[in-house]
C-alpha cells in the first residue's frame, strides 16, 4: 500500500531562542494617555512595548501587577496604509507570493489558498486551515473566521503557515482538498509599532481589530484575557509598558575578535544575540570603540549595509515618515543628497557644496556658524561642539531658524538622503561617516566597517573582507529543536529502513557545511516502542465549498 513514513529529528543547540530575551520590559503603573506613555518611554527607555511572539506576551502579562486587572498601553497604533505581513510576524517586503489571476482584488484583508494559488476575502469568512508546527503542516477541517484559526493553531501548534517560496506552497497544497478555500497566514492591516518595528505578530481579542479608523486608534494588552489586544481611544488615561535599558545603555554590545566576511558574521550575531551593531547616537558609537580589544586597530562590522532604495532622514537619526517638508517649488529635483534652506524653503543639493550652517545648541536653540563647510563637515563640526545639525518637524521651528538666518544666503540643515539601511531594519538615520564617506556610486563596497582609532568614524569596505565584530543583544539560550521529516514512497515502507542512518549523515554534512558543526547534536527521536518511523497512508475527502467564496 502507498503511503509516507514520518519521522521526528531531534537537533540539540542548532536553534536558539527568539526574542524571548532580546527586549527589557518596565511595567508603568502610571495612567497615561497613549501620547504621554509614548514620549515616557523614549525620554526613559526606548519606546513603548514592541511585542514579536506569544513569549512576549507572556512576559508582559507576568510584569504587569497582580492586582491589577485592566489594560495597558503597548506601542501598537493604527498607521496610514495598509501591509501585507504573516501571522508570525514576518513582513512581505521582497517575498514570495502566488496571487491567483487578479488577485488580490480587495474583497478582504485575509488570505485563503484554493488549488495552490491565493485570494484576499474577508477574514469573518469561515474557512478550514492549516497550521504549522516545526517543519510539518496540519489541515484543519473546521470551518472558522480567520482569527479564531490563528488563536486555534497557537494553542495547539505553532502558528498558521507562512509561505516563503514555490516549494513551501507546493508542500502546503499536496494535504489539501482540491477545490476549497483554506486560510494561510498572510493578511493585511493599517497597525504600526512606536519605534517602526517591521513585523507583523499580532495577537487581537475577539472581534478585534475595528476596520473603520476613528478615535480607537491606540491599542491596549488585558493582563487578564491571555494579554490579547483592544483598540482604545489613544486619550484613555492607563498604565503603560516601556521596553529597553536607560537611553545610553539600550542595547548590550559584543565584541568578536573573530574575522569574518559581513554576511557570515550577519549570521553569526542573528543565531547567538539579535543582530550586528546598530547605532543611534555618539554615546552608542563611543561605546563600541571602548569595547573593541585595546591591541586591535583595524575596523570592524557594524549592521549597516546598502539598501535598494533612497530615504529621507535626519542627522540627529530620526526618519521624515509621515513629518514636515517645506521645499521649495519644484524641489527636490535631484541635485545632491543634503538639504539647504534659503528665506525659509528648502532645496536639495550636492553634499560637497560648501556652504554656512545652522547648528542646534543643547537647551539654549540654534545658531548659525558662518564658516562655509561641506554637509558632512557641518555635522561633525555640529556634534563636536554643540548637538547636531537642526531637525524641523513643523512650521514653527523652520520659522525660528529662518529668523537667524542671512536673506538669500543658502544654510546646510539636518536633512540628507541616503540609501544606507540597518541590518535589524532599524528605520534611525543616525550616520557616523568619516571623511569622503560614502562613496555616492554603488558595488561591491556596499557593507560598513567602523574605525577603532578615527573617533569610531564609519567607512564603506568589500562585504567579503574579513574583519572582527560587534553584535547587540542578549545572549540566546540554546533549546532542542524537533524537526518533522515525512518521506515518501512507492509500494512497501519499512519502518526500520537501514536508509535512516545515512539520511542523519547526510543532514550532519549539511549542517557542516553551514558552519554548524561544533554547535549541534542530531539524532532520531524514537516512539515508545523504539522506532524511528510511522506510517502514514494517504487519503482523499471530498469538500462542499461554495463557489462564490462567501
């Protein structure tokens, strides 16, 4: 009889926590507007909790006070567009996917798969489901709306399925019954994180979110309800919860005196803390020299690399999403990366013009330095002797500055473009450049090393150059990690097939050529009887499923 064989790997040390421990969490029992617990927590920590899986979750629900049974704040927000993203959180930027003709053709937030290909609908629709746990996926012949399918295959297995490319999508489709609509984990919403985190996990009460915008736009944890999510107006005065150490000390750095190309050590920092180095202010940078080994004077990999597409941000590290540009008409017009200001609007302009400059002063205001300096000659002479080059958020402070200014003289201010992007997708434009850097045409030097003995100044290297590092992050601890493996063959399967121990050595080769060979143990996981398979045969249902979908 046809029919797979099963079989469960135990690897020891290959997998390592998630982000279990990679945010410090501070329970505020303070009432708050959503507002006043943002600006809290980023004058205190870093921002407002960001929360990526059920663990953390769980640890938001444990440090909120037991005699407290309301909500807290976390810093979940309704944004202004909606994005595709995962159950599990990934987002889809770049990814996979296998619209069927027409599709999506916005009949719904929510994504089923019908014959290997996938339709928006809406997410009250009642669909059976798969569900993933480690490597193997289970249909769920239960008709139920797309929420209450993400909180079933939470409970009782890992998540709904994220599908990542053409064979996953083909491995999903071989155990489902032809013909019917069966929730996957893709979805759509409007809800955006307080420090621009990218990913998508969510975890929403029942009946939420709303899908129509209006003063319910902030969003609370219950402690009591399994620390599911309500949206609140963002005026509702409630505890809070804040993530990160003290501002100079929210992430804890990690020197490796170990030389790698940049992606290899991308990867080595992502499986043992959270991710190479990223950087936010001098006080981060000076911290990163002062752990470097005293006797090492090369540079080292931090997390910047080049990205794909240009951004607006400020010298001081904040982005421009969704804040003020007064340009003048018909800027920008590409000219340069930097931005000048002149009687009040801005132009876009080379980098290496050489022009006067405003300077924020730390508590005092502006003022304005007339020594004609390039763009990134202005901002090191900012940050050595006042704050930084001026950010303008609204019409106010570029009124302010203008004041100070000389009338139909051009002024350099914080505003550069650049497509230099975080490793961790950190979206602060903090830049430490050294002098001549970055090169403005792209190749092979697209990944950032920093100075151990230039004031810690960045410059752009070869991502194949192998150098020392430095990783941000708690250490992860290790876990076992079981893997489900399901063989297939024709005619009679043998439970004890000889065949086992060379499939072991061969995932033992792999793991080798992954680098992986000091770091893990694998081995079958044996059934109470001893054996290392199980039979499975195949089978085939019918399903009543409605054409229109509805």
């Amino acid at each position: 009889m046809d029919g797979s064989l099963f079989v469960l790997l135990l690897l020891s040390g290959l997998f390592w926590s998630s982000s279990a421990l990679s945010r410090q969490y501070h329970y505020i029992n303070v009432r708050m507007s959503w507002p006043e617990a943002q600006s809290y927590c980023r004058e205190r920590f870093t921002d407002l909790a960001t929360v990526d899986s059920m663990d953390d979750v769980n640890r938001l629900v444990n440090i909120v006070d037991a005699g407290y049974s309301g909500s807290v704040w976390i810093g979940l927000k309704r944004g202004t567009q909606k994005r595709w993203g995962w159950s599990n959180g990934e987002n889809t930027t770049s990814q996979y996917y296998n619209w069927d003709s027409e599709q999506p053709d916005e009949d719904g937030d929510c994504v089923a798969t019908v014959n290997g290909v996938w339709h928006d609908m809406s997410c009250a629709n009642k669909r059976y489901f798969v569900c993933y746990e480690n490597s193997g996926y289970n249909m769920i012949q239960s008709p139920i709306t797309w929420s209450d399918a993400q909180s079933y295959c939470r409970q009782n297995y890992t998540d709904l399925p994220t599908i990542n490319n053409s064979e996953q999508n083909n491995q999903i489709n071989k155990i489902l019954l032809s013909g019917c609509y069966i929730w996957i984990g893709l979805f759509r919403d409007s809800w955006e994180w307080s420090d621009k985190w990218s990913l998508f996990f969510r975890h929403w009460a029942a009946g939420q979110p709303s899908q129509s915008s209006g003063s319910d736009d902030c969003v609370g944890m219950s402690r009591t309800d399994s620390g599911k999510w309500t949206q609140y107006s963002c005026d509702l005065q409630q505890p809070f919860i804040c993530y990160g150490g003290d501002s100079a000390l929210s992430r804890q750095y990690h020197y490796i005196n170990v030389r790698m190309s940049w992606p290899e050590a991308q990867s080595y920092c992502r499986e043992r803390f959270t991710d190479l180095a990223t950087v936010d202010s001098m006080d981060d940078v000076n911290r990163l020299v002062n752990i470097v080994d005293a006797g090492y004077s090369g540079s080292v990999w931090i997390g910047l690399k080049r990205g794909t597409q240009k951004r607006w941000g400020w010298s001081n590290g904040e982005n421009t999403s969704s804040q003020y540009y007064n340009w003048a008409s018909g800027q920008p017009n590409g000219d340069g990366d930097c931005v000048a200001t002149v009687n009040g609007v801005w132009h876009d302009m080379l980098c290496n013009y050489k022009q006067y400059f405003v300077c924020v002063v730390e508590n005092f205001g502006y003022i304005l330095v007339q020594s004609a300096k390039s763009w990134s000659e202005a901002q090191s002479y900012c940050r050595q002797n006042y704050r930084d080059l001026p950010t303008i958020n609204n019409s106010e402070q570029n009124n302010q500055i203008n004041k100070i200014l000389l009338s139909g003289w051009y002024f350099w201010i914080g505003l550069f473009l650049d497509s230099w992007e975080w490793s961790d997708k950190w979206s602060l434009f903090f830049r430490h450049w050294a002098a001549g850097q970055p090169s403005q045409s792209s190749g092979s030097d697209d990944c950032v090393g920093m100075s151990t003995t230039d004031s810690g100044k960045w410059a752009q290297y070869s991502c194949d150059l192998q150098q020392p590092f430095i990783c941000y992050g708690d250490a992860k601890l290790i876990r076992n990690q079981i893997v489900r493996l399901k063989l297939a063959c024709n005619g009679k399967c043998s439970l004890n097939d000889p065949s086992q121990t060379a499939i072991l050595n061969e995932i033992s080769i792999k793991l080798k050529s992954m680098g992986l060979e000091g770091e893990s143990k694998i081995s079958w996981r044996k059934s109470e009887g001893g054996e290392v398979f199980h039979q499975q045969s195949n089978r085939t249902e019918n399903c009543n499923n409605k054409s229109d979908r509805q």
